[in-house]
C-alpha cells in the first residue's frame, strides 16, 4: 500500500514548495538585514545634518560679508540674520541696503532650531554664527554639540 505525501509539489518539476519554517526563517533574515541597515543609515542621516548645518553657516557668512560690502557695517543682535532678507526697519537703518542677500527667508537648522547670530564674535571676530546642533542648547556631545563660524 502506497502513501499519500502531504506536501504540495509542482507537478511539472517535481518540486516541493517551501514550509512554514523555512518562511519565517526568510523572514527573520529580511527583518535583521533590514534593521542593520536603518541603524547604519541614522548615522549618515545625522552626518549630513552636521554638514548641512556647516554649510548654511558658510552660505550665511557668504552673504553677511556681500551686506557688509554695501552697508559698511554687519546687522546689530537685534536686526539679526533677517536682514540679510529684509532690508532693517532697526536703527542703524543701513542707507545703502541694496539686498536682499540671500534666496529666501532664513530658516531653522537642520534639526528645526533657528540659528544664532552674535556680534561682535569671539576673540575679535566681526561676528558669530551658532548652530547649537541636535538639542539646540549651547555645549554638547556628538549630534548635540554646536557648529559656529568661528571655527
């Protein structure tokens, strides 16, 4: 007497078809390989964050320096960075303003912080822009620690 095999079988090749351990074998190896790889890409994501930042602070120097050129002078604290957007209705009214400096409105930092701006700037610099990095407070660590143009 022959038995019956309870496994499904592809009548024209022969083959059986995969079991219920062999799926969620496949499975598990798809959900580490995949997990690997998101922790891998959260420290490039955090990476380009810094060099973005990095690189808005030097566009935001770029055109500090061309206000400066007509105005002869920098924005005060109070006028800020939005100068460089918006001629300032804050005295002193720079008379030769003829921006605006930049492309649009300046916005937050990469990780949703508006960006700091001092002047005069550390050991006689004309000024200071700060990105206070991932926890937008002054000092830290790593993602948290800050990116000025002073350095």
């Amino acid at each position: 007497m022959k038995t019956e095999h309870r496994c499904w079988r592809d009548r024209a090749t022969g083959e059986r078809g995969w079991t219920f351990v062999e799926a969620i074998v496949v499975i598990a190896i798809i959900v580490l390989l995949t997990g690997t790889v998101a922790f891998t890409a959260v420290r490039y994501v955090e990476r380009a964050r810094r060099a973005s930042a990095q690189i808005q602070i030097e566009n935001l120097g770029l055109a500090l320096q061309a206000y400066y050129l007509d105005t002869g002078g920098f924005p005060t604290d109070s006028q800020g960075l939005a100068g460089l957007w918006k001629q300032p209705v804050l005295a002193p009214i720079p008379r030769l303003w003829t921006g605006p400096y930049i492309d649009k409105p300046i916005g937050d930092d990469p990780w949703g912080w508006p960006f700091d701006y001092r002047v005069p700037g550390p050991d006689g610099l004309s000024y200071e822009i700060l990105c206070y990095g991932s926890d937008g407070l002054p000092g830290g660590d790593g993602n948290a620690s800050d990116i000025t143009s002073s350095q």
